[in-house]
C-alpha cells in the first residue's frame, strides 16, 4: 500500500533466491557498470531452503538512508547500493514525471531504511550477495511501485545478482552496449519446467578465506589470456547448447557442459598471475567422486559445479540423490556426535553396495564436508504479505529478533 499523509512508514518486505551459473561469468568490461566479457546461464535454486528476506521502509520522518545487514548496521555509501537505489529512484521519477499522479503519494523522494538477512549461513559460501542485491531492488521497486526490466539495476549491484531477478533457468545475456543496456537477465526456462532436477550444496569445512570474486576476477581479466580465449571463443557456443540442453531436458548433455564449464572457470583462475586456487583437496575429492561414480554406471548421473570457493554444488536427477548422498557419506564421514548432515529436502535412505564402493575407491576423507542442503529449482522473487514477517518496526528499526 502506498504511504499515506501520516508519519506511519510505508513498509514491504521481499524474499530473493540464490542461483549457481552452469555457464559461468568470469571478468569485467565495464567495472562500474557491472559489463560482463561473456554471457553466463544459472539455475535459480529454491527459497524453502536459501533466500535472503529484505525489508523496505519509506518515512517522510526517516533523516536519511540506512541498511542493516544480518542484524548490524552498515555503510549506505558503498558505491554499488548506491547505484542501485539512484536507479530506483530515477525510475520512480520518471514516472511521476510521465504524468501518473497518483506516484505522488508512494513518497520516493523520502529516506529509505533497508533491512536484510540470509537464512543460510556465511560459512556455506554461497554467492549471498546474488540474493542480497535481487532481493534489495525486487523490494525497492515495490516499495516505489516501479515496474517493467529490473535485472539491469540489480546487475549494478552484482553481476550475478541479475539472474535472481528470475526462477527457474535464467541467462544473463552480456550485451554490446557501451551503457549497458542490452546487458539483462532472461528466463530461459520457469521453474516447474525440469522437476526432476535436484541440488545439493556440498559445504567443505572451509580452511580459509578465499579471494574474491571482484577483484579475482579484476586479475584475471589482466593477465588471463585463456579466459579472453574462453570468452570469446568457448562460451558463445556452450551458450546455445546449454539452453537446448535446458529446454530438451537432455541430462547428460547438461552434467557435461556444466562439469566442463565449472573446470574451465577454474582453469582461467590458474592461469590468473599470480595464480587463484578456489579448490581445495575436498573439492578434487568431489571432482573424483563424481566421475568415478558416473563411470561406474556407464553414464552421467551427477554433475558438479564450484563458484569463487571449495563449496560443491551438485545436479542430479531425483532418482539417483538417496544413492549419491550416501555415497557422499561414505566417502566423507561426517563427526558421528554432529548435528544432521543433510538439511533441506528430506532423502531416503539406501544402502551403498560393496561393488559401487569398490569400483569408486577413493580413501574416505573424514569431516572433509560439513554438511548437505538438499534443494531443487525454485521460482524468483516473492513479496511477502503477512506484515508481521517484516524485518523492521513501525517506528523503521530493526526489530529486536532480528
Ligand atoms: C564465480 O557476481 O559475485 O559465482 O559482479 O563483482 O559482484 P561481482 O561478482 P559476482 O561473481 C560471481 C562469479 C561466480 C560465477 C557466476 O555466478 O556466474
């Protein structure tokens, strides 16, 4: 509902999802606008199990813009919100100015105050700031009531926060533009489209704090010429196949595309100087896992794709997810007195056979993987309607639970 005359805050609140590139982005044109070198495509993953949850306050009393980040207060200046909530605003003008007086009362001259959280935790590694800039724009632009193509502002956010903008498959098509403007996400697929499709999230114990993805990705585009080589030459075409492979739900040609995608990405990141290792030892055991247990079945079941550090994320169809988690299980132990080691959707449980843990026969790395999110494709930005789940008060301050 819109603000009203009265000092009582217009307020909405949002959830955003998280998405994993099967084609990745890797590297910049444009640092400030967020241009990406090549074209990438995601998989929304759904909300019952990761999402962030944003709340937007507008007040006519509010002094100035504010954020809170997972319960604590941060820097509203940081270049790239400021991006986004400018490109809000403009567009909220230029409404008004188009001639809708009804905008008059939405109060999009007013101070904002923004409250965010992830329900999954830091540790899991997760791109959080794809949600985190999808859920921002998505609940601004309720907020003002602005409409139409959004991806481009939550691209200026993150890059791949563009492709939460949407559920199910989604490509980022990188654009020619100098200003960026054919720079936007597109669904390829929704979400009900492939519902056999499952994810895991394999969270390793993580050893350290790995490079990130701006400024990894900033070295790279210096002295990496197999990534200029990749991105001119290698994703245009795993572009076209890997939305056949989507659209014919062709497994295997999708695990493959995927696997060799993700392999590539880390291979610019070697080629990086000074070098940028993003995979761990438990990562390399996933990566073995992986192939010997497609080669045990003479075809592949299981695909494996890693972003800016040692996380797993794994496609499969929901046949095979009791199995492969319990071969995960074996081959990493998990601490017998921890808490559970699969969250997420429930998965039955099998037994390993003798001959699959043979004919695998890797050495089990014992509490190399905390712990399993079980989840599948999902749908894209939500408004949530019930008031009470909103993250700030009536008087626009964090509330105490969060
Ligand atoms: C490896 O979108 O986090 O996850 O645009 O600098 O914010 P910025 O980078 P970011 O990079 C994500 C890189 C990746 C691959 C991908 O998601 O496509």
């Amino acid at each position: 509902m819109p603000g009203d005359s009265m000092d009582k805050p217009n307020t909405v609140t949002c959830t955003a999802p998280v998405n994993i590139a099967v084609i990745k982005y890797w590297g910049k044109r444009n640092e400030e606008l967020i241009l990406p070198i090549n074209s990438s495509l995601s998989v929304t993953l759904h909300q019952d199990q990761l999402k962030t949850t944003t709340t937007v306050a507008t007040s006519r009393s509010f002094q100035e813009d504010r954020i809170w980040l997972n319960g604590k207060e941060e820097d509203i200046t940081h270049p790239r919100l400021q991006s986004c909530l400018r490109e809000i605003r403009r567009l909220a003008r230029k409404r008004r100015n188009d001639g809708d007086p009804a905008l008059d009362s939405m109060g999009f001259s007013h101070k904002v105050h923004i409250c965010s959280i992830n329900d999954f935790p830091t540790a899991a590694g997760l791109a959080s700031s794809a949600a985190g800039f999808a859920c921002l724009v998505y609940t601004l632009s309720r907020v003002f009531d602005v409409e139409g193509e959004l991806s481009g502002i939550a691209r200026q956010g993150s890059g791949s926060a563009c492709r939460s903008m949407y559920g199910g498959f989604v490509q980022w098509i990188m654009g020619q533009k100098d200003d960026g403007k054919d720079s936007l996400a597109q669904q390829v697929a929704p979400e009900t489209h492939w519902p056999e499709l499952r994810v895991l999230v394999l969270v390793a114990s993580a050893e350290r704090k790995p490079v990130g993805s701006t400024s990894g990705m900033q070295t790279s585009v210096q002295t990496s010429r197999l990534l200029k080589h990749r991105a001119e030459s290698v994703v245009p075409g795993r572009m076209v196949k890997m939305i056949e492979a989507v659209q014919r739900k062709d497994f295997t040609a999708f695990a493959e595309l995927t696997m060799k995608d993700s392999n590539q990405f880390h291979a610019t990141c070697l080629d990086t100087y000074p070098p940028i290792f993003y995979l761990s030892s438990v990562s390399q055991q996933v990566i073995n896992l992986v192939h010997r247990y497609n080669r045990h079945y003479g075809e592949t079941r299981v695909a494996y794709t890693f972003d800016a550090g040692p996380n797993a994320v794994i496609y499969m169809l929901q046949q095979h997810v009791p199995e492969f988690v319990q071969a995960v299980q074996h081959f990493f132990p998990p601490e017998s007195n921890g808490g559970q080691f699969v969250k997420g959707l429930p998965v039955n449980h099998v037994a390993l056979s003798e001959e699959l843990r043979r004919s695998i026969g890797l050495e089990p790395l014992p509490k190399g993987i905390s712990y399993v999110i079980s989840t599948k494709v999902g749908p894209g930005p939500c408004v949530v309607e019930d008031p009470t789940q909103h993250l700030l008060g009536s008087d626009g301050l964090p509330k105490e639970t969060v």
